[in-house]
C-alpha cells in the first residue's frame, strides 16, 4: 500500500500547484475555464487515455493495458492526474472518484507488470482502492463500491487495502480545508479489532 500513498501524496501535489498557480487569476473565470479547457484538451491529445470520466476507460486498463508497458501506464497515471487536477481547480467542482480509480488501476498494473510476483487484478484492484481511500478518507464506501465493481471474492484484499491506506495517510489531505483524521494508537487499535471481526466472527 505504500504505492498508493505515494502516488496519493503526488496527486496532492499536482492539485496543490494547480490551485497555487491559478490563485492570482481566480476571479477571472472566463479566463480560468478557458484555460483549463486548454489544458485539459492538450492533455487528451498527447494521452487520449485520459479523456472522460474514467468508468468505462478502467476496462481499457484491464483488457489491453498490459501492452502498453510500464512507463506508458505511470505516464498515463500522472496526465490523469494532471487533468483532474485542471478540471477540479479551473473549470468545475466534480466527483472524483472513477478518476481515482482510474489512476490506480494504471499505477497498479504497472506495479504488477515491473513485479511479476504480483497478480495484475490484485495489483489494480489493492492500487485503485488504496489511492481513493488515500484522497477520499472513505474506506467504507470505497470498499462497498469496488466489491460491486468487482467481485464479492476481492472483499478481503479490497477490506485491507483500504484501512491500510487509511492509516497510512491519515496526514495526507486534498485541500487544506479538508479535515484531517489524525488516527491514535488507541484508534487505531480499534479499527484493526474491528477489521478483524469482520474476517473471523
């Protein structure tokens, strides 16, 4: 899971500076969407992988993503993150969740193919699930979502992937607004007691 924190921790810095660039132009938002509309077009055109909302492009990553090599499929990765970013902080407010996912499943594939050890669906799945819960803080319904995008039998590796990465980036947040969930050893303690029960009562 320290793929997924590491890749969360880029994506924060990505939105951070895109946010920080664009702040003197803020109250220009013609300007500002045009700007991000540009971007985001470049973006599409040099990686055409990265258009759209990212649902349906996952099944792209999952049927022919293996041919694209490792350093296509981080490249991929960080222009996704380079539009959302756009798209987040210059043109619009939207839900970021199939991004994420869609970011994980290249990074994770990725991982999978540099590790041969590391089966391709285990990598995608633990990386799509360890990067949202990382951005979002929702393990749960990060969880809930993935098992029916899934399958009930990746419950478990799903489970473990999104609480390890929550503990793991309790300090990590989007926006500076976003409040931070500082997890105790006592909390912390907790948490694993209860994904314990969830395995074996």
């Amino acid at each position: 899971m320290g793929f997924g924190a590491v890749t969360a921790v880029i994506f924060v810095v990505v939105f951070r500076s895109i946010g920080y660039l664009s702040e003197h132009i803020a109250h220009y938002v013609i300007l500002l969407a045009t700007l991000g509309g540009l971007a985001i077009g470049l973006i599409a055109y040099l990686f055409p992988q990265t258009l759209f909302f990212g649902e349906k492009e996952i099944s792209t990553i999952v049927e022919t993503g293996s041919t694209f090599g490792i350093t296509m499929l981080l490249a991929i990765a960080a222009a996704k993150m380079l539009a959302v970013s756009c798209t987040l902080t210059l043109v619009s407010a939207a839900d970021s969740s199939f991004p994420l996912f869609y970011i994980g499943a290249a990074v994770g594939l990725a991982v999978a193919l540099a590790v041969p050890q590391i089966h391709p669906t285990i990598g995608m799945i633990c990386m799509m699930a360890a990067v949202n819960v990382a951005i979002t803080k929702t393990p749960i319904s990060t969880t809930v979502i993935l098992s029916v995008l899934s399958d009930t039998a990746m419950v478990p590796v799903i489970v473990i992937a999104s609480f390890v990465s929550f503990l793991l980036t309790t300090r990590v947040s989007l926006i500076h607004t976003q409040r931070s969930r500082n997890v105790s050893a006592e909390e912390s303690g907790s948490i694993s007691a209860s994904v314990g029960e969830i395995f074996f009562s």
